[in-house]
C-alpha cells in the first residue's frame, strides 16, 4: 500500500512536538536500548530518513496504547503504529514471528473459504449451545491455544467452558460458530489488511445468518475488533458485542446471584485492549468483588496506567517481554495475591510461559487463572 | 535426440489439463535423504510431483513451515526422518514426533483432509518405502483434489476486492 | 563403506590376496596378489552404461543366486569401490569372439580389456585381520533336507528375500507355488553346538537374527505364524532380553524348546512336516508348516588356513584364528603385530565386531611409525566473495544419466533466467578433475559469489565441490547442490517433461536458497591430550594402558581405596583358568611402569568444558588434599556395575545361612580337598541362575557372564568330588570356547535344571538350607536334593550412584535398562551423545572380562582418534542464539540432549548461550523455542522457507 499522508495526518502524527514523554512511558522502551516510539514516528513521517530507527523495532511496539494516554498532542499512536506497519508490507517486516509462524499461518489458513473447521471437539460435558439463541459465544481462537500451550500448562479451553457454564448459568444456550474464523486481530496489527478483510467478512457473513443480536467475547482482542474495527471496516452492523466482564457485572447487578469461594487474595491485570483500548476498567473488578471471600487488591500500576504483558500480535517476542512480564509478575507478587486474574487469554499465555521459566516460577506464589474460571468455579 | 524430446514435451504439456498436485517433501540428511537417493540408484520410478528439501535432523522441521507450506499452496506435505532409535542426533526424531502430533491436531481443526500431511520414519535402506510413500500420497492428493488453500493465493499481497472498500464507512467508536 | 572408500590415509585394494608377510613388527613387508578387474577405479563413475549392453547373465553371488547380473557389474548397490567389475571368466571378450559392447558404452573410456593382475608390496606396522565368516552348507546335515525340499532355505537367503531391495524386493513367496506362506518354522543351531559336525561352539547370531526376521516376517504378513525351534535361547545382548519379549509377544513367535531331527516333504503341497520333540512337555510332534528356515551355522572363512599360513599365526582346529590369551588378549594373534577382530576369531554380532574392530586400531596404532601422522598445511588464495549477488548455475550431464531423460540445454538456459544468476554453463560430468578445474576457473573469471552445481547427492558430492571451491578461496557453505539425478532424472525416466519441470523447480529452488546463504567458518580448536578415565577397574585399567602406550597423558579417578575393581576378587577366570588377581597385576604392573596418574578414594567434584577442552575437579576422599583441576581432552567412563541385592528371603538369601552369593562364592575358592563352610563338609552345592536378571517384560536384561562363570566354578567343584546342580532358565554360554566348557561340565556331571519363572524351585529348610524341590520338566514330577550350599548367580544392575554422580556434569542419557545408552547400538557402542566422552565396560551394559577388555581397546582407539590431532575443526553448522529475541525461558536448554546450550547471565536477564563445541547442529532446539530466537547455521529458517517460496510462490515455468 501507499504511503498515504492523509491518513497519517488522521491520527495527528504531525503534531508530534517531539517532547519524548511516549517513550518515557513505554513499557518496551523502558527495557530496550534502542527502542523509542517517538524516534518511530519521527523517522517514518519524515520520509527522508528511512534509517531514522531500527526497523525491526516497528514491530516491537505492542500496541499498547500506554504512550497515547500520556502524549500532550493526542496523537492515535497506536492507529498511527498500524498505518506504518501496513504501508511497509508484510513482505518487507523485519519483525520475527513468535512460535515459528505457525499461528500466522492459522490465520492465513482460516481465509480459505471452502474449508470447514472442526474446532468445536473441547466443548464437551453438560454445556448448552443452541442454533437460534439471540446470543453468541464468540470464542476466538481457544482451541488451537490449548494445542499448543499445553506445554506451559494454559488449559485455554477451560475459558470457552467456562464461558459456557457462566451463560448457562443465567439460562443463556449461546450459539456457538463452528466455523467461526480467526477474529483478524493480529493480522490487523501487524499491517496484513488483507488478511484482516477476509477474515472479518467471513465472520459477518455468518453473524448475519446466525441471526443474533448480542455477541458475547472472553478474548479482549476479539471484543475490540468485533466492537470497533469491524464497522469502522465493514460498515454499521445489526448486533451488539459484549466482554464477559461487562456481561457479568450488568447481570450480578440486576439477578444479584450467590457467588462463593474459598477466602482468596486475587489481584487484576487489565489487559491493554479491554482497559485502556475500549476503557472497561471496573466492569470486571466489580464482578470479582461481587464474589464473597474474594479479596482484590491492586498492583503498583492499575487501571490507566497497568502494563501490557509484554507481547503482541505473536511478533518479536523477546528479552524485552521477558523483562516486561518479570516486572509485572514482581508487581502481582508484591501485593500477597494468591491469583493473578486477567480477563485475557494471551495474558494468561504469556504470563504461564514466564512463569514456566524455572528460575522465575519459583520466585512467584500464585496462579494465573482467567476472570470466567475465577467466576465459573463460585458459581452456586 | 534433444528435439524429440522437446516436442513431446509440447505435445504433453498441451493434452494434460489433469491435476498434479505440488508436494513438499522434508528429509533428513541422515536416513530419508539417502533413501531417496538409493531409491533413484536403484531406479525405482515414483511420480515427479515431490520437491526434496534436505535439513539435518526431522527435528529441524518446525511445524511451522509445514503450515507456510500448506499456506503457500502446497497440495501435501511429507516430514521423513529416521526411526527413533536410527536418529543421527538420537533425540530428534521423537522430539518431531510430539511436534507432529500437535501438527495433526491443528490441521485437523482447520479443516484440512489429514491425508494432505504426514509423518514417516524411513531409515537409508528402507528406500522401496520411499517410493512407496511418495506414490500413495501423489495418489492420495489426487483424489483428493488441489488444495483448497488456492495455489498460494492467500500468502500473496493481492488486491483488496474493490466492493469492500466502497463499503467502508467510517464509524466512531 | 562410503567413508572408508573416501578416507584419504585409506586404500583399498579389493578383488585382492595376501601372499606373504615377511619382516617384524613395525616393518611388515606384505605382498598383495591384485586380481584385474578391467575397470580404471578412479574414472568409473557408476553409470552403469557398460552393464546395459553386456549380453552375459550370470546368477548374482550378493543376491545368493536368486538374482541376475551381467559379466561387467557392480556387486550391489552400495558397493565401493562404487566403480565396476569385470568378470573375464564370464565375459566373451577373452573368448574367440571379442565383444567389446562395453567398451563402446563407456563414455569415460575406463574399460581395459587388458588389465593384468598384479603383484602390489607393501610395507606396513601392522596386520589386522577381519576375513569374516562363511556360512555352514546346510546340505550337510541333510535330515533338513535343504535343496531336496525347494521350501526349506537358509537364513542368509531369507536375508536377501526379505531385503526391499533384494531378488523378490521385499516379498516373501514359497519357491514353490509363489504363495506368501501362513506358517513359517525356523530352526536353530543347525551345525551349531554340534560335535560330529565338528561345530561344537554356539554361533551366536542365529537367535537373534531369528527373531528380528521373524518380526520383519510379522510386518510384511501380520498374520503369519512363526515358530522358531532352538536349544536355548541365547538373547545375551544389550537390549535383546527386551526384542525376545518383543518375538514372543508382539510377533507371537511360538518358541519350541526341540532340535527337530528331520523334516519331510508333502510333495502335493509343498508343505513341510518336522519332526520333533517338544522338550518342555515331552511329547514328540509333528508340525505341518509351509517354509522353514535354517539358522546355519557359522564357519571360518574360507581359505583361513591358508591364510593362516601365510601370516604365521595359529588356529583352532576349526580354522578360526587364535588369539593369544582369549581373556586378557582376545584381539592379539599368536604372532606380534597381527592383530585379529570381529568373526576371524569366532562368529560375533555386528556390535562385538565393531567394538573389535576399533579396538584393534589402536593396537595397530602403536606400530605405526612415524607415530602421529603430520598435518598439512596449505595455502588458500584470498577471494572476495562479498558485494552484490553473482550466483552461477552448473548443471551435469552426468554422462547420459541426467542429460539422457531431463533437457539439460533447456535447463542451462533456465537458470540464466533467474534473478541474479550471472553464469550457467553445462558439464558432461561435473566431479571429473578436468571440469573441477574448469568450475575454478569459471569461478574466478566470472566473480561469482554463490555457485549451484545441479547434479548428484550432496550426500557424496557436497565434499568434492566444496573442496574444489575452498581451493580458491570461495567460502564453502555458499555453495549448494540440486539433486536433480538421485532425486529427478533416475527415478522419473519415463517422464521426460515432468522431469525437466521438476529440474526447474529444483534449480529455482537452490538459487533462492543460495540467495540466502552466508559464508561460515569452521573454527580451529586446541585440544588437550590427556584422558581422565574415571574407574579403575579392568576396564578402565586396559583402556588408560592401550592410551598411554600411544603417549597421552592419562589419569584414573577410582573412587575405591584399590585399583582392580570386581575382576580382582575372582579366583579363576574362564578359558584359561588364570586367577583373576594376577590379570589384575599384569595390567598395574604396566600402569605403574607407563606412568599413569593414580588418584584413589576419589570422587570427582566438577565437570566443564567441551571436547577437548574438559576441565575436571576431583574431590579426594577425607584427609587427602585435593589435586588441582585435570585438564583433559577427553573423558571415558569405565564405573563399572553393581550387583543384584537381592531382597531378604529371596531364595533364602539372608534367612539361611548356606544361601551365598556368586561373588562369595569367588572368595571361597580356593578350597581345600574336602570343602567345607562354616565348618561343615559341603557335598552338594546348587546355583540358581538369573537372580536379578532376565525380569518382567525383559528388564532387567540377561547379565550375560553368570552361565559361563557358574559352569567355571561348578566345573571347579567337581574336580573336588562335589556334587553340582544349576537351576537355570537357558543355558547362554555363547563364547567361542564357552560352548566346549559347558560340554565338559555336563560330561564331568553337572546337573542342569531347567526352570521357567511361573515354577520356580522350592528351597525346603528351617534355620539352614537343607533341600531344594523342584518340578523336573522331564518327568514332570516334584523332585527334592539335599544341598549343603546355594549359590545365587545375581545379575549386573547400573551403579546407580556412580552414573548419578557423573550425570549431575555431563548429560549422558541413560537407557531404559538404566545402563548409560552409546551413541548407537551398533555403530558407536563406545561413545556417547556427547563429543569426546566415551564409555566402556559395565557401565554401557553387563559384559565378561573378555567382552570389556575388547571394548575398552575400542574406546582407546576412539579417543586416540580424536586426540591424535593438535587441534580440530568444529563444523560450523550449529546453532546461535539472536540474543535481543531470547528470553531465557530455557525451553532449549531442556531438549537439547547434548547439553550444548545454557542459560547465561547478560545485563541481568538470562539468555541462552550454545557450546559450538558441543552443538551437533541437529536444529531441534529452534523449532521449540518460543521467539525464534535460536536458528541454525546454514539450515536457517529463512534460507527453508526461501526454498518453499521459490518451488511454491513462483508459477510454474511455462
Ligand atoms: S542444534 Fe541440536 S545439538 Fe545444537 S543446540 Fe540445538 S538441539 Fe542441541
Ligand atoms: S528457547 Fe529460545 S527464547 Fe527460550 S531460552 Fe532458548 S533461545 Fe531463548
Ligand atoms: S537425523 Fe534423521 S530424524 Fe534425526
């Protein structure tokens, strides 16, 4: 694709006033020496200097939104991230894909419009799915997590049951895709627009057939696209998309259930695009405190200001992440927690995986457990 | 010579619209490679559909480059390394074994037919198997038909269908 | 065999004889009868030409006649010399009628009907003789009726059936009527362990080779049944207690304890009846079978006695050749500097030949003059191979191998097409030395900096171009092969378009792989020349001697006060009767007289470093002061074993106190005339056999050494007027003179009782032993002996301790059996996983004094092999960690068994770090990292993943 200024001058990125204070908040930055996310911006508006920064960085930046909330010019500098990346081109990224490509390739493969998944096979059990529920369970791409994190011992699956128990609970029978396509996420991310488009119509077209009315995400990724890329890509659409957490709090608000467990310290990780990308902050918070015995406490930075787990889109997966999820773990250790809950898979994944470093594991006290196994195993 | 080659070649390539399918073959260096060189010693003739890329060890074979493959428009891929214990590096053969495994289960989630991949342990002398292999998975993709992942189509940059950027209408979140 | 055929300080002199051997050790002066064999060796190529026009068939001696081949041939199809042979006798050009057609074919012009034999002198250090073994002609013992009956055949025809690329590739059909057979019988020891057949040893192989083509048989048919008759099973082997598990239950192999003693023919149907007594119960059988296969036995080469003759060393009786003490010397012929390995000595397995085989190098070693071979050094010119892609394509004729199915013009031209290929040309046959110099040249004039040759195997090959291009002065590893003859033009000849397509493919393919490929170096490394051996034991001892004799520095680490290990404590060793502490003091005496460093009562406290490069810290025992840290090049682990502890009340051990075991019994020895224990005349003793060994599901394994040392002492007993009884479950006496000691037991009138586990043997008494009852199989009836003495022959378990000790430094894998598992079972039972530690002895599995003496001759020539150089290339194809990507999850450092990688400390976080030195280059690790962080040197991701770019992304050329 063209570089098109018009579209960079959409998120503002000429008003960088160069002062630096993005990089002083960035948590990759804060670990690597050449990492800067102003040196970025400048050194690809000004398109003299294509040398102005590492390339291979463009990649590192997580998309974390951290250096948008503190940026004095309001610049979009994550939609800005996303524009450079994909005027640069998959076939020029310098960037190195996580788990030998593989789950890019899942994704790319998902696009094939005559092939027919089996994912559905982990959904076993008394969960109830139905075919003309006006809700669905968007599960995102769990089943093929749970093949291969195995390893560092994520069970991503237990969320999408967990989900489903949940749901069940509140006599919801969700409607479940069998067929349901890679939410395009990490392909928007990474620049792969087209990718993106194919897979978020196949998606659509099927929304549309399901007939439904509110769709239900456990992922925070998924929530973001499904609620604001998709239109903003494919037009306005006739159903609404829901996390969990908001579900969960709406509904404890009005059906005031009786949720126990074990007296328990848990403490929350915001994941970047449910905080600080679409602002739910207290939604799951609230659903947590609503559990009796469960005692949340705060790490040192929340809300606004909590840091990303350290990687994103499956790319340049590093030291720095390590560094980044050492921090934030030290954090979640520092506060006595016997849970860490988040609200997102590849928190949990990546978090596990650090905590499957042997050194690091012995170090941390607790658990990463996801909000819905958290509210799954209260339910009464 | 040459010539009469050159105009059956023409004639066939013309009166041959049937589908031969493109087949990626990973051997390592230390038992399926020669295999596949004792089977060309010995002549065994096998379709041409299978391109060889040697690595050292089945071990080296990522599953992720069987995905790239099958995304780039492979109709089949076959992963081939030593038996357990032939393996030139003793473990690798058996850590490709749980790497294949978790392969299968993928490409079997994604739709794909389970015939389009496989695994097989041919060790140096084993090289009738080789050509064995190679002709019942030729055969196999054939009836199956070409890869519903169309010829490498998806990897490419291609295009965007124009109709969808027409429908693009900006909406704030 | 490829790699003896290229070993530079090797040469072959096939289809030749040995005349005479005059001179001393040291300075041999041999003469060689060299046969003609019409063919220039080093022009041929194998094309095969020659042999398409020849008009003669002949049956095929490789194939055991059951194939055909021409007069000019290649015996098989891996064979080295790869290049032909001509047989005169068969041929017609010596004939009246010249034929010559061969000669025509030939496109190199290497046949030379006029070759003469000739008369090649020699002059060497050393003789080692590995003349191998012929088989017993089963026609001899004719109640089998071989050749009579068409379905009887021998286990060396089976061999060649049963081979896919064998007569009948791979298909086992009745001669008969073609018919895959439902039931097939094997019998064993035919001619073996047989007096008037002047057979009289056990030939060792045959049970195992039975069961292994019994299992192949079960692959091919899975519902055949296959009977395999024998006299005792004999699966001595390290891992064969388990495939006998496997025969038995996976195959279902009926084993029938019976020599049948004869079979005859139903001539309507081919079928086969034997006849035989089936031991275990009694009763006489007749068996209707449709194959049967005989395990023949092994005999000496032929021509052993003459040969013997000509070297001036002994034989038996039976022609194999003598060592000079069969225990402590079983590599040494009866005349100094002829040394003698694998089968020429006695039948042996491929692994016992092997460990023979390289035991016997260093014993040649050590009359080599000059000592040590120099090293060459030379000059490479400089050439700058860096700046912007000038890729060059040369694609082989191959004589008419390539060019005669695939258009090699077209291809040529092909490759011009391709983006930054700057040259092509085409070559009738690339690896001749005329066109290596040819590529030189091209080379340099055109500045390529990536050359692709598309021929033959890189298998072969890769070396030859590499060389020629590291001459001058171009790095090696930006070359790179497309194998588009092994691969293309032999295996799609009827498909002349789709193979040149497929050329097409393979061309594009390697360029764009060359594209991406980046100079390497291999990097020199100084090696140190001393050797730790860890256990003084007899292993160890005759390992650190065979080193010092070649002048390294050797060190031994016993953790013991004394050196000697287990075999000092024995009274007597078998054959030669010799008592175990005097072998034991020759080889000390040797070891203090060669100056080899003694470290007892000492543990080893630390190991580091890399082939080569080890550094070891010793932890001597209290009060001693610690030595400083050895450096040494390499490290050989001789710990020994353990025995069995058998449990308290097994078989009476610890309850009574007449229950001893065999070792206790060695101590005993010498008795006086009349013995007695603890005060009371012994006039009975019984050995039970197998304690601890030959478990569950065929672990723990067979010890291998407790038959043949319990007949030793029994026959000890004897001679004292004792009486003998040995409870045992087969009798595995399977050394070469061992079968003729187990004859003189039974003849002095050593009992042997036969027992399964599911009826084992009663022991009858109170507070002491009295009597033993047992179910005789015979008569099937419960039978009681009194018995003054029980001995429990315990089988060799892993010194537990030990191996856990070494393996906290260096990660040697262990077996199933808890033994340390070699590189591989055959080919590399002395070395392990990891470069430049070696093991020997018990610690790899149970072995007799003999066995681990052999062994540790071949473990000495191993690290005299490694070490005999000042230093040593490291192959650069390892793997390297991208340190900004790593993020120290250590997922690498757990799979790679070589332990090559390690997490270390930079900046305060951890990443991995890879010891080129110990890196194999195997590639496992990366496709488990998590990042992508660690790849491998010319096997990177993005020089695979250019290859499926370039055959898959690019249309197919029109
Ligand atoms: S390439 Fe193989 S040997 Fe080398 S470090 Fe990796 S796993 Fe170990
Ligand atoms: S597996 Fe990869 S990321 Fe993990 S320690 Fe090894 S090289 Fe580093
Ligand atoms: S070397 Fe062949 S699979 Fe490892």
């Amino acid at each position: 694709m063209q570089y098109d200024v018009k579209l960079i001058q959409e998120t503002n990125a000429y008003s960088c006033i160069e002062c630096g204070k993005c990089t002083g908040a960035c948590p990759v930055a804060r670990y690597s020496s050449t990492f800067s996310p102003r040196q970025i911006l400048t050194g690809s508006i000004h398109n003299s200097h294509p040398e102005a920064f590492r390339k291979a960085d463009l990649w590192s930046c997580l998309t974390c939104k951290r250096c948008d909330e503190v940026c004095p010019s309001d610049i979009k500098y994550i939609d800005f991230i996303h524009l450079i990346r994909q005027f640069q081109g998959i076939e020029n990224r310098e960037g190195t894909c996580s788990h030998g490509g593989i789950l890019e390739s899942i994704s790319k493969i998902m696009m094939a419009p005559n092939l027919k998944q089996q994912r559905l096979d982990g959904l076993n059990g008394n969960l109830q799915i139905s075919q003309n529920s006006e809700y669905m369970y968007f599960m995102g791409c769990l089943p093929y997590f749970e093949v291969l994190f195995e390893d560092i011992n994520v069970e991503a699956m237990k969320i999408a049951r967990n989900t489903i128990k949940i749901l069940n609970y509140f006599d919801i029978k969700p409607q479940v895709l069998s067929d349901e396509k890679c939410c395009g996420h990490d392909s928007y991310w990474n620049g792969d627009i087209q990718t993106f488009h194919k897979l978020g119509l196949a998606n659509i077209d099927q929304i549309k057939k399901a007939k439904v009315k509110k769709i239900i995400t456990s992922c925070p990724e998924c929530y973001r696209t499904l609620k604001v890329d998709y239109p903003k890509n494919f037009g306005r659409q006739e159903f609404e998309v829901f996390h969990i957490s908001e579900f969960l709090s709406e509904i404890i608000a009005d059906k005031k259930p009786v949720l126990k467990s074990e007296s328990q310290k848990v403490t929350f990780q915001d994941p970047c695009r449910l905080g600080r990308h679409m602002n739910i902050y207290e939604q799951p918070r609230e659903t947590l405190r609503s559990i009796s015995g469960v005692d949340l406490v705060e790490m040192g930075h929340h809300h606004k200001r909590s840091i990303c787990c350290g990687v994103s889109g499956w790319m340049n997966c590093s030291q720095v992440s390590k560094q980044i999820q050492a921090n934030r773990l030290g954090e979640a250790k520092a506060t006595g927690a016997d849970i860490l809950v988040t609200a997102c898979v590849k928190c949990q994944i990546h978090f596990n995986c650090a905590l499957n470093d042997q050194n690091l594991g012995k170090e941390m006290p607790f658990q990463v457990k996801d909000l819905t196994e958290v509210v799954g195993e209260s339910l009464t | 010579m040459e010539k009469k080659v050159k105009e059956t070649t023409k004639q066939k390539t013309k009166s041959k619209p049937q589908f031969e399918p493109r087949i990626v073959v990973f051997a390592c260096n230390w038992c399926s490679y020669p295999a596949a060189d004792a089977a060309g010693i010995n002549r065994l003739q096998y379709p041409a559909n299978v391109r060889i890329i040697r690595v050292m060890c089945m071990g080296r074979v990522d599953p992720g480059f069987v995905l790239k493959a099958l995304v780039m428009g492979a109709d089949g891929v076959l992963v081939s390394g030593c038996h357990f214990e032939d393996c030139h590096y003793s473990f690798g053969a058996r850590k490709a074994a749980e790497q294949y495994k978790k392969l299968e289960k993928i490409v079997h989630m994604l739709g794909l037919e389970k015939e389009r991949i496989r695994q097989e342990f041919i060790s140096a002398a084993e090289f009738p198997k080789f050509a064995k292999v190679v002709r019942e998975m030729v055969e196999q993709i054939k009836k199956l038909g070409p890869s519903p992942l169309e010829r490498g189509a998806l990897y490419k940059d291609q295009k965007l269908e124009s109709e969808i950027i027409e429908e693009v209408a900006p909406v704030t979140p | 065999m490829m790699d003896v055929g290229r070993h530079p300080n090797i040469k072959l002199l096939t289809y030749s004889e040995v005349i005479s051997v005059k001179g001393k050790p040291g300075k041999f002066k041999v003469k060689v009868l060299r046969k003609a064999r019409f063919v220039d060796e080093s022009e041929c190529t194998a094309c095969g030409e020659c042999a398409k026009v020849c008009p003669i068939l002949e049956p095929n001696e490789f194939d055991e006649g059951l194939a055909l081949r021409r007069a000019i041939f290649s015996p098989f199809a891996q064979a080295v010399p790869s290049a032909y042979v001509r047989y005169a006798d068969d041929c017609l050009g010596t004939n009246p009628i010249a034929c010559g057609k061969c000669m025509d074919a030939c496109l190199k012009n290497c046949i030379d009907l006029d070759m003469l034999d000739e008369i090649v002198e020699l002059e060497v250090g050393a003789v080692i003789c590995a003349t191998g073994i012929d088989y017993y002609d089963p026609r001899e013992a004719s109640e089998y009726g071989y050749t009579r009956f068409q379905n009887v055949v021998n286990s060396i025809e089976l061999e060649r059936v049963l081979s896919p690329g064998g007569p009948s590739a791979g298909k086992l059909l009745r001669f008969t009527d073609q018919k895959e057979p439902q039931r097939i019988s094997f019998i064993q020891c035919v001619g073996s362990r047989c007096i008037h057949r002047d057979i009289p040893y056990c030939s060792r192989i045959c049970c195992m080779n039975a069961m292994k083509s019994a299992l192949l048989i079960r692959e091919i048919n899975p519902t055949a049944q296959i009977d395999i008759f024998y006299i005792d099973v004999r699966a001595f082997g390290k891992g064969f207690e388990q495939f006998y598990h496997r025969a038995m239950h996976e195959a279902k192999v009926n084993f029938v304890k019976g020599k049948p003693s004869r079979i005859e023919e139903d001539p309507e149907s081919g079928d086969l009846i034997i006849l035989t007594e089936n031991v275990e119960t009694g009763k006489s059988d007749r068996i209707r079978t449709e194959m049967v296969i005989l395990s023949e036995a092994l005999v000496p080469a032929a021509g052993s006695h003459d040969l013997a003759k000509v070297l001036g060393i002994e034989t038996d009786n039976r022609g194999f050749f003598s060592p000079s003490d069969p225990c402590g010397e079983p590599l040494s012929s009866t005349r100094e500097g002829i040394f003698l390995c694998g089968c020429s000595t006695g039948p042996k397995d491929i692994t016992d030949s092997i460990t023979e085989a390289s035991g016997t190098a260093i014993r040649a070693a050590q009359y080599l003059t000059p000592y040590k071979l120099p090293e060459l050094k030379e000059e490479i010119p400089y050439y700058d191979y860096s700046g912007p892609l000038r890729i060059g394509v040369f694609v082989c004729h191959c004589g008419s191998n390539i060019a005669g199915v695939v258009d090699v013009q077209e291809l040529k031209e092909y490759a011009t097409e391709l983006g930054d290929v700057v040259y092509s040309d085409d070559l009738l046959f690339a690896c001749s030395e005329s066109t290596q110099r040819n590529i030189q040249e091209k080379v340099l004039e055109n500045k390529l900096n990536r050359v692709i040759i598309a021929a033959c195997t890189p298998r072969t090959h890769e070396p030859i171009f590499r060389e020629s291009l590291r001459k001058i002065g171009l790095n090696p590893y930006l070359f790179e092969m497309a194998n588009i003859r092994d691969h293309c033009s032999w295996v799609h000849q009827n498909d002349p378009t789709a193979a040149t397509h497929k050329a097409k493919d393979l061309i594009r393919m390697a360029v764009a792989r060359a594209r991406q490929l980046e100079p390497l170096e291999p990097k020199e490394m100084e090696i140190g020349h001393n050797v730790l051996v860890i256990g003084g034991g007899i292993s160890g001892l005759e390992t650190a001697i065979q080193l010092a004799r070649r002048d390294y520095g050797v060190f031994i680490v016993e953790k013991e006060e004394h050196l000697g290990g287990v075999t000092k404590q024995l009274h007597s060793l078998y054959p030669s009767a010799k008592p175990g502490e005097s072998l034991i003091q020759e080889k000390l005496k040797e070891v203090y007289e060669r100056d080899i460093k003694i470290f007892t009562q000492t543990d080893i406290a630390d190991i580091s470093g890399y082939v080569g490069n080890f550094k070891v810290t010793l932890k001597p025992g209290d009060g001693q002061i610690a030595p400083p840290p050895l450096e040494v090049g390499a490290i050989v682990l001789a710990t020994g074993f353990q025995l069995y502890q058998p449990e308290e009340g097994e078989y009476g051990f610890l309850k009574f106190p007449n229950v001893i075991t065999n070792m206790e019994m060695e101590k005993w020895f010498p008795a006086k005339e009349k013995p007695l224990f603890e005060g009371k005349p012994v006039k009975h003793v019984a050995y039970m056999q197998c304690v601890g060994s030959r478990g569950e599901g065929g672990l723990p394994e067979c010890s291998r050494y407790c038959c043949q040392a319990a007949i030793k002492q029994a026959i000890d007993l004897r001679k004292m007027g004792v009486r003998v009884t040995i409870f045992n479950r087969d009798i595995r006496v399977y050394h070469h003179e061992a079968e003729t000691m187990y004859r003189e037991a039974r003849e002095r009138g050593v009992t042997f009782i036969r027992f399964t586990p599911e009826n084992e043997p009663k022991l009858i008494g109170d507070e002491r032993l009295k009597a033993i009852q047992f179910n005789d199989p015979t008569l099937k009836t419960d039978i009681e002996i009194p018995v003054d003495l029980l001995v429990l022959s315990l089988g060799m378990r892993p010194a537990a301790k030990s191996v856990e000790g070494i393996q906290k430094f260096i990660k040697v894998p262990l077996g199933m059996d808890g033994f340390l598992l070699e590189k591989h079972p055959k080919f590399g039972s002395v070395e392990t996983n990891i470069q430049g530690v070696f093991i020997c002895g018990c610690v790899q599995g149970p072995k007799d004094i003999a066995d681990s003496i052999a062994q540790s001759n071949a473990v000495a020539a191993k690290v005299d092999a490694l070490l005999s150089r000042s230093t040593i290339w490291m192959e650069p194809i390892t793997s390297f960690v991208q340190e900004e990507l790593c993020r120290g999850c250590g997922t690498c450092v757990d799979i790679c068994e070589y332990g090559a990688i390690r997490l270390k400390d930079s900046n305060g976080v951890q990443v991995a770090e890879v010891n080129e030195a110990l890196c194999e280059g195997c590639g496992t690790c990366s496709t488990y990292c998590p990042t992508g962080a660690i790849d491998i040197h010319h096997f990177r991701d993005k020089q695979i993943e250019s290859m499926l770019e370039a055959f898959l992304l690019t249309e197919r050329s029109a």
